[in-house]
C-alpha cells in the first residue's frame, strides 16, 4: 500500500524522478522521461503494479519498517534514510546522478552499527503497472524487457527471482556498502555501460553543491528557499529546459474523488513563474533556457498558444484513465495526458509577458524574437481580452469573464507597452496605451462589486477566488486602493479554512460547482502564499510572516509541498511535489526579506 503523500522524498537526474517512501519503497518512477510510462506505479495501485523495496528484512506477513531518520546530504538531491534495528543500525543512499548516457537510480546500502539483515525487493511492471516484462539473466547481469524498454539490474550481492519478484537477501555490518542499479536502454540497443555507483555518487554530489553556490538569497528562510530551487530544477527537462508542473499523476486533490490531473507536462503559467523565481535568486542559465524553450514551442503559431506543452514542446498531449490502476487511496480515475491542453485561457498571455519582461529587465541576454513574440502574443490579445475563456483553474464548466484572466491581458500589454518605450520594440505604442485603458476600466466596471467592496470571480459572479489576490503583486492597482484591501478582507472571511489556509474558489460542497467537478478540494497552499505577499503589501507584516511560517510547517521532514493541504485529513494532498507550490514560496521569502518581516 502506498504511504502518505508527505511520506515520500523525491529523486531525480533532471530528465525524470522517483519517489521514495519511508520504508524504503520506490513507488513511482517513469523512464526515460518524466512523460514516459512508469516502471514502478504502485503509488497508484498496489504492490503488483512494481516497485522496489530496500530496507531492514521483516517477517512474512508484517508491515515493512520505517525509516527512523531520513534526509537530503547537504543541499542536494542525495537521500539518506536510516533505520534503528534490535541488530542495529543500517543507512540507503538513494539518488539517480545527472545523466551521461542511461539513465540511473542507484540505491547504497552502508552498514552503521551492529549486523543488519537487509532485503530488496524489486517488481518491475511496465505501462504503468500493466506489463510484466521478461526477466532474465544476460552476461551475469539481471534484465528486464518488455517491448521497447529494456530495464537492466546490477549489484554484487546475490540475487534470486520468486512470484515474478527478484529479491536478494543479505546483512550488513558497520563500514560495508552495497550498492544496486538499475539503468533504463531502448531493448534493441546495446547494454548499457556497467554501473559505477561510488563515483556516480561523489559526481552527483559535487553538482549539487556547486549548483547551489549560485544562489544569491542569503535571507533567513535560507534553507527552506534553496530546498524548494533544487526542487525546482529536479522538475526541469534538461535536454530542453522545459519544466514539468510535478512528476507525478492522478495523485488526488480530494481523497477517494475524480480530481486527480496529469501534471507531468510543461504549463505556460507555472514555468513562467517559475522563471521569476528562478531569475531573482540567480539562476540565469535556467531562465534562458526557458526561454529558449518557449520560443520553440511557441514558434510559428503564436496565435494558438496553448496552455501547456509537453517537455520537448509537444502539442498533443491527448487525455486517457488508466483503468486497471485502482488509484492513490481508491481515487479514479487514474489519467495520463492532459484535456485541458487546448483550453482558452487568456490569463497565459499574461504571465508569459511578464516573464519574458523580467527577463530583459534582469539583463538577460537579448533574444530578437522574443520581442516579435511578445508584439504578436498582443496583436492576438488586441482582438480576443473580451472572449470569455477557461481562466487560470482550468475549469471544466462554461467558459466566463474571470476576472484575473483579464487583470493578465492587461499585465501583457502593459509590458510590451514598457519594452516599446523602453527602444527594444516598435508597435503602435498610443493605440496599446488605449487598450491598456480600456481593459483597466472595464475590470474595474463588470468585475467589482460596490457594495461588498471586492473584485469577484467573474463578470457578474458572487463568488470570489483567490487569483484575485495577485492584483496588487502583478501592479494592476496599488496595495493602499481600498479596492484592494476589500478584496483581501473578504477572501480572508470567506475563502479561508479553519486553519487560515486559502482556497482557490468554493466547490459548492460536493454539488458540481463553476469548475464543472464533483467533490471538494484541500487549500491550494499557492494561495496562501499569495495571501501571505499581499498582506505583506498593505502593512500587515506580522500577520503575513506567521501565516507563511504556517506554511513552512506544512512542508514535510524533507521539506516538499504537494499542490493543496486537506484541512480535514491534515495533510498533504494533489501531485507531489508541486512547483506551483514552490515558487511562491520562494517569492514569498524574498518579500518578506525585504520587508524584514521576519522572526528572531
């Protein structure tokens, strides 16, 4: 069975990753891509849709141990987990080193103290748990085929195979290591080279660091700040720099309901913010990367952006449920690929502006097509701004004027409008200062309500939504506008969770709602970060630095946020972990930073 969102700890080689319990079970991991199918899918099924376990020895028919103490090596992706036995103590290195040829998810056993008896377990099932390869030994190695994929299996300690599982049974006492690989090929190639997993490990760890030293935040949510820049450059595809929104699917927004979503694919709006992040605290090499990327997905078709690719750029990205998966804690439909992909959402045009605007701002250097870009992502908003679309939360209801899909057609011309004035562009500059005024107008006209004094979620809507709260932080209207203020007060009244979290809009309590969906959601931890900023915005810095410490502790031991928090269950839920969640927590640091809103 698998553990709790937050029992797990992510690995990776910037081209995929693995999830790793507490116990020692990799539930999940796609190779050779983050897109591809997985080969351990029992994070949404059973033990029979393949994993790997490492850990402690256990009785027959008993729970598997759980770690006593796990964590990153330093600032790295380098995942140490520890058990306490009655014969003593043993220590799994876990990482997957950034890739050189095959693809590897390399496991080191290292004796601490006493005689430990350890097992592995490993059940390889391929098509996300629906293949069961052919296993066989090769050259004195163990290898998995089944179609296209070849999975190859290399350890020094002794192996033996039982109910289609391969098992190697063995004690470590202190200074002894032990290690076992496995490497993804394409089966009609070559072997893949043998493993070397000492060196990989001093290879993998010397990148961290000195990926890390890049970083200019220096503030006192330090740690918290770079753990969540290596998450996010785990979730960016290094051949293209496109960045995946979470490597995981179908992981449950509402446990046991239909709100599970394919995030493994690169959305506009979330690498965007991504980039932001990412360009204020020094990474530079990643943002123009993304950039490039974006540039090629983009190219030619500008007129047609789509809300997300996939991570080469791909434009299908066609929807289908998995039904022999029985889903993460019963939740079904288990899909891969994503319906959404071609959904108007205007809101998009936005925030790529803005990214591609921080980007000249910070001195990146000069791309020419990033400003055709940027003018013809405008001509298309100059004819559209007044369509109703899907909005920002991808809805799955009737189209209709949200409110923040419009704020961000404004944020887009108003950025071009900079860059013309700024000599980096042409464009008929007086005619885009028109429509950056009649957008602003006709937001504050249809989207306000007088009365309750706060912005809504659409055009003639009651509801509110928390996208709202990015209206001061995108310069849409100052934080002082009373406007404002009001907006803020109010999703604090009626968006807010017992325990002050944010959700994104109300779900109608069961009853399908303005996203078209059944069911309920956690608090979308985003939001809360929002919150957090704006609050900082109107001078309610003490109030804004406890709740986002609040959210600091929602992180689990390894300091990962899944999408949402389920204030009933208390815990994490949605795909894990989540850049959406990330990002603003980064922003947020470096708000608070700067405001000196801070602790001790």
């Amino acid at each position: 069975m698998a553990g709790r969102i937050e029992d797990y700890a992510l690995i990776g080689d910037m081209q995929t990753a693995a999830l790793v319990c507490r116990d020692g079970t990799v539930d999940w991991l796609c190779l050779p891509r983050f897109d591809s199918h997985a080969i351990f899918a029992g994070l949404l099924g059973t033990g029979e849709h393949g994993f790997w376990r490492l850990g402690p020895a256990y009785a027959p028919g008993a729970e598997p141990p759980t770690a006593a103490r796990r964590t990153y090596r330093g600032d790295s992706l380098i995942l140490e987990s520890e058990w306490d036995t009655p014969r003593g103590t043993v220590r799994v290195i876990d990482f997957m080193p950034p890739r050189d040829g095959a693809p590897q998810l390399i496991r080191i056993v290292e004796g601490v103290s006493g005689r430990v008896p350890m097992r592995s377990e490993l059940r390889m099932r391929f098509s996300y748990g629906r293949v069961v390869p052919w296993v066989h030994k090769q050259e004195g190695r163990t290898v998995a085929v089944a179609g296209p994929d070849s999975v190859w299996f290399d350890t020094e300690a002794e192996t033996y195979g039982k109910a289609l599982t391969t098992y190697a049974d063995f004690t470590v006492a202190p200074g002894d290591r032990i290690a076992f690989t496995i490497s993804w090929e394409p089966s009609h190639k070559e072997p893949p080279g043998l493993p070397e997993p000492e060196q990989s490990l001093e290879a993998t760890e010397d990148f961290w660091r000195e990926w890390v030293e890049h970083c200019t935040y220096h503030g006192p949510y330090r740690e918290a700040v770079v753990r969540s820049l290596i998450t996010l450059k785990a979730l960016t595809y290094a051949p293209t720099g496109g960045i995946v929104a979470a490597p995981t699917t179908s992981l449950p927004e509402d446990i046991g309901g239909v709100r599970n979503w394919d995030y493994r694919y690169t959305w506009l709006r979330d690498a965007a913010i991504t980039l932001s992040s990412l360009l204020r605290t020094g990474y530079r090499e990643e943002a123009r990367a993304w950039r490039e990327w974006l540039l090629r997905a983009v190219a030619g078709d500008p007129e047609n952006l789509q809300i997300m690719y996939g991570i080469a750029g791909e434009r299908e990205l066609g929807e289908a449920e998995l039904d022999w998966l029985p889903g993460y804690e019963g939740s079904t439909p288990v899909r891969v690929g994503n319906g959404a992909a071609h959904q108007l959402q205007l809101d998009v045009y936005g925030e790529v502006t803005e990214a591609l605007h921080l980007a000249h701002m910070t001195g990146l250097s000069r791309n020419d097509y990033a400003s055709v870009l940027q003018l013809k992502l405008i001509r298309y908003l100059e004819d559209h701004w007044q369509e109703p679309d899907e909005g920002i939360w991808e809805v799955r209801g009737p189209r209709r004027h949200f409110v923040h899909s419009k704020v961000m057609a404004w944020v887009a011309v108003d950025r071009t409008i900079k860059l013309i004035e700024s000599g980096d562009a042409d464009g008929p500059l007086e005619r885009w200062k028109q429509l950056r005024d009649d957008i602003h107008r006709d937001v504050c006209e249809k989207g306000y309500d007088k009365e309750r004094n706060t912005f809504t979620q659409s055009y003639g809507s009651q509801e509110l939504d928390a996208s709202l709260l990015l209206i001061p932080q995108m310069g849409f209207l100052p934080p002082d506008d009373k406007r404002v203020i009001g907006t803020i007060e109010a999703i604090q009244r009626e968006l807010s969770t017992s325990d002050g979290f944010i959700l994104r809009y109300p779900t109608e309590g069961g009853d399908e709602g303005v996203d078209g969906l059944p069911g309920d959601e956690g608090a979308f931890l985003a939001c809360s970060f929002w919150m957090a900023d704006d609050l900082a915005m109107i001078g309610r810095v003490d109030e804004a630095r406890k709740l986002f410490e609040k959210l600091l502790s929602l992180r689990n031991d390894l300091g990962l946020l899944a999408e949402e928090w389920d204030p009933r269950l208390q815990r994490q839920v949605g795909n894990f972990p989540q850049a959406f969640s990330h990002v603003p927590l980064i922003d947020t640091a470096l708000r608070l930073t700067a405001s000196g809103a801070y602790g001790g």
